[in-house]
C-alpha cells in the first residue's frame, strides 16, 4: 500500500472515530462515499474493514434526556 492510501484511511478512520454519538451517520457517509467513488475491489475491501473496526471502538455515549 502506498503512504496515501495509508493516509486516507487513517484520515476516515479518525473521522469516524472523533464523531462519538454520530459516528453511525459517519460510517453510513463513507460507506456510501466508497460505494460510489472506489472502483478497486481491494481498496474496497480495505476501506470497509477500516470502517467497521472505527465503529466498532468508537464511543457511543449515552443519550442526555
């Protein structure tokens, strides 16, 4: 993989990291972004992992009511 490639996912990983309650709108953006902008089946495959490991460790918070 090159450095940009490594970068990019880093940068989506952060982003959907970072985005604590939204992080679910955030994953739902770049699976989407990816579904429409990435035509490589292994940056695919790459970017979707990165994606489901970033929602997976991202914190949820709770609710205030």
């Amino acid at each position: 993989m090159t450095i940009a490639v490594i970068g990019w996912q880093i940068f989506i990983f952060i982003t959907i990291v970072i985005s604590g309650r939204k992080a679910g709108w955030a994953s739902a953006f770049w699976v989407i972004w990816t579904l429409v902008q990435v035509y490589a089946l292994p940056l695919s495959v790459i970017q979707f992992i990165t994606i489901f490991i970033a929602y997976s460790i991202a914190p949820k918070g709770s609710k205030e009511a």
